[in-house]
C-alpha cells in the first residue's frame, strides 16, 4: 500500500495581476525621478487598467504627483530665469 506524500496536491495559484499595475509601479518611481516620462507611463498605465476594468491607484497617484512636480519645475525655472535676467542686468554683464 503506498502512502500518499504530503507534496502531491497541485501548487497555489498566484494571485491574478491586473494588466497596467507594475507599469503603474515604474510610473510612480519615476515621477520623482523624470517627471514628464513618469505622467506618460501613468496615463498609460491608467488606460490599460481602465481598459481591464480595474482600478490603479498607483498610475493616479504617480499622474497626480507627476503634474504637481512639473508645475513646480515650471515655477522655479521661470523664478530663477528672472533672478537670472535680472541680476545680469543689474551687474552689467
């Protein structure tokens, strides 16, 4: 008589990954990083999860932070584009 062994049943199954959710991962690192590159790859990522009927809460936030840090890049180029102008213009160079 064989005994049956403790290993035989079928391995688990892995949890079902939504399509746009390690693309929504990459997106939200990289919104600190690059952050144009990061608002794309999170639209993306969002419209691929959209698509599957799934929400990603990690393309939002990575879109959301994204356009905050471009809008305060903006703000402080343009800040330090007109202390620039202006201390050249003051100093004489």
């Amino acid at each position: 008589m064989s005994e049956p062994t403790p290993y035989s049943s079928e391995p688990a199954a892995s949890p079902a990954d939504y399509p746009g959710k390690t693309l929504g991962i990459v997106a939200l690192v990289l919104a600190f990083l690059f952050t144009l590159l990061g608002l794309i790859l999170g639209i993306v990522a969002n419209n691929q999860s959209k698509a599957a009927g799934y929400a990603n809460p990690f393309a939002k936030w990575a879109i959301i932070l994204s356009i905050i840090f471009l809008v305060l890049g903006l703000i402080i180029g343009i800040g330090v584009a007109l202390t620039s102008a202006a201390l050249f213009t003051t100093t004489g160079f």
